[in-house]
C-alpha cells in the first residue's frame, strides 16, 4: 500500500495547561481524534486528499469549540462571517468564499466554488447564492449562538479592537487540515470564523491563496493560523512552498524558516501544518500552543495542545 498522511489544527495561540480545566482538554483531544478520523478513514479506502481535507475540517466546523462553522466567533454587530478555502495540489485548482453568513460548512461551499464555477474566490451574498443554488445546508443564529463567545465580544465591543479568538487565553482560533493520499496527491483546506469583534468586512489570510491555506503536488499542501493580516503580508502558505521549489530547502527547514524566523521577526504569532510527499507532516508554531494532530499510514493517530 502506498502511504498516506492526514494532519490537522484547531488554532494556535497562547493555550496553557494552566488555562485548561481537564474537562474541557478532554473535549478538544477528543474533537481533534473524531476530525483525524474522518479524514484518515478515507486515506484508508484509497480515497482522494481533496474529499479527506474536506471531511476532517466539515467536522472540525461541527464542533463548536472551534472557531470554524457552529463555533464562529461574533463580529462588531453580533454577527458570524466565516471564511474557508480548500486547494487542490493535483490540479492547482482552489476555491475560496469569505463573509458568508448561515453556511454550515463554509469548507463545502468553497469545495464548490472550485468544483461548480469558473472562480476562485466568492463573498457574502453572492457566495451565499451559489450554496443555495447548490442546497448546502444553512443553519439559524441559534445555532451559531456560544454563550462564551458572546461575551468575548461583549468585553470588547466598546472598543476599536479586534480579538483572535479567546484572547485572555490568547487562543488564535480556526481549523485546517493537509493530506496526502495514495495516488501521490496533497490537498490543503482551512476555516474560520476570523476574529471577535471585526468589522468592515474584514477577511483574514484562511481563504486567500498562497497565505492561509496553499497545495502544490510537487512541493507540499499548509494551512495556518494565526493572526492572519501577518500571515497575508508574508504570503506565509506560499512561502514555505517557494523556500522548497526555488531554494530545494526540506519542508521541515521551510516551515522553520517561515514560522520560527521570517513570521516571528514581524511579530505574526500563530503556525501551520503542512505535509509533502515524503507523507511526515509538520505541525510547527511560534506560538505557546496550537491545537493539532496527525496520524500517517494506520499508526497510531497522535494529538496534541501544549508545545
Ligand atoms: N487566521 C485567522 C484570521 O486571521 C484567525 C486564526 O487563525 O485564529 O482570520
């Protein structure tokens, strides 16, 4: 059998074992395993990286304790507007929706943009049209609705800041996944719910090409997150696909470089996960932690929180 490989993250940030009640790192180890799963049970049946970056981030965006989908942080108006984009390393086809409202699975929307149109890239209303047109499901506020987030934004919404996701645990929330699959290929997919109390439409690096999510066959698939106006200003997705094509670094040397070196001089806190054809992912952040895990051939799944 030919190997494969499934990785994932659920955000980074300032995430300590002293922040954490043992309940609730019980709910994020067992919210990232139910992801790693589904996303390697279709690695094991031979299916393709794209349909399994898809379906580990789909339940990543179920769970509400991750700021993707059900688990959206509030924008300024009390409102959720997410982003997701999702990348074909095969074809270098991709697609990517942001502000979209009421999508239960935004991933699946930007699946559709790549699949079911000639563009790359929707927002709002009109990326909305073509989930109905499509009959994606949509979901009420109330399902949106986190008590916890709420008052994130409560605490801020008088102010001019915007707020990555729990910031007093300074928890940078979003949720990705990168794979490769038996035939050879990569796929990178990432979602979002961006930060508490944004306003003006503002979009983060997750749907943008080359920043926060990115797949190449011939180099590797990233997805990252973090503060994402860093993370778009150094092109951090693409850079580490460029660090292995023009400079013939190792995936693990470029997202060292990347993370550790050209993010941290700029102040961008945050990480990525990213896989090559080699099929050993690499989960890296300069941050205190990042939700992740990975699981390569029928291994042992490994998942992990703290540095
Ligand atoms: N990168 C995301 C954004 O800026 C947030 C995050 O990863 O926590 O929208």
């Amino acid at each position: 059998m030919k190997s494969f490989t499934i990785a994932i993250h659920g955000g980074a940030g300032t995430i300590s074992p002293e922040s954490m009640t043992a309940d609730k790192e019980r709910l994020y180890l067992q919210g990232l395993e139910q992801a790693l799963h589904a996303g390697h049970q279709i690695l094991s049946e031979g299916g393709s990286a794209m349909d399994a970056v898809s379906a580990a981030v789909v339940q990543l965006e179920d769970c509400p304790l991750f700021n993707a989908g059900r688990g959206s942080v509030f924008t300024h108006e009390g409102l959720h507007e997410m982003d997701a984009a999702i990348m074909d390393g095969n074809s270098g086809n991709a697609g990517a929706v942001a502000g979209v409202q009421g999508v239960r699975n935004p991933v699946l929307l930007a699946r559709l943009v790549m699949d079911k149109t000639e563009h790359v890239m929707l927002h709002g209303k009109g990326a909305e049209e073509l989930a109905r047109l499509h009959h994606l499901p949509f979901e009420t506020p109330e399902y949106f609705f986190d008590a916890y987030r709420y008052e994130q934004l409560q605490s801020i919404r008088h102010t001019e800041n915007t707020q990555l996701d729990h910031s007093k645990d300074k928890k940078f929330g979003t949720v990705g996944a990168v794979a490769l699959d038996q035939q050879g290929n990569l796929a990178a997919a990432t979602s979002t719910g961006g930060m508490t109390n944004k306003r003006f439409s503002r979009i983060g690096d997750s749907p943008i090409i080359g920043a926060g999510t990115y797949a190449a066959n011939h180099t590797c698939a990233v997805s990252c997150t973090g503060h994402g106006e860093y993370f778009i200003r150094s092109v951090v997705a693409y850079d580490v696909s460029c660090l292995m094509e023009y400079k013939g670094l190792t995936l693990e040397e470029a997202c060292q470089k990347v993370v550790m070196e050209k993010l941290l001089k700029t102040g961008g806190e945050g990480g990525l996960i990213a896989v090559d054809k080699s099929g050993i992912p690499q989960l890296v952040f300069n941050s205190e932690g990042m939700y992740r895990g990975y699981r390569v051939n029928s291994e042992k799944p490994v998942v992990a929180i703290y540095k």
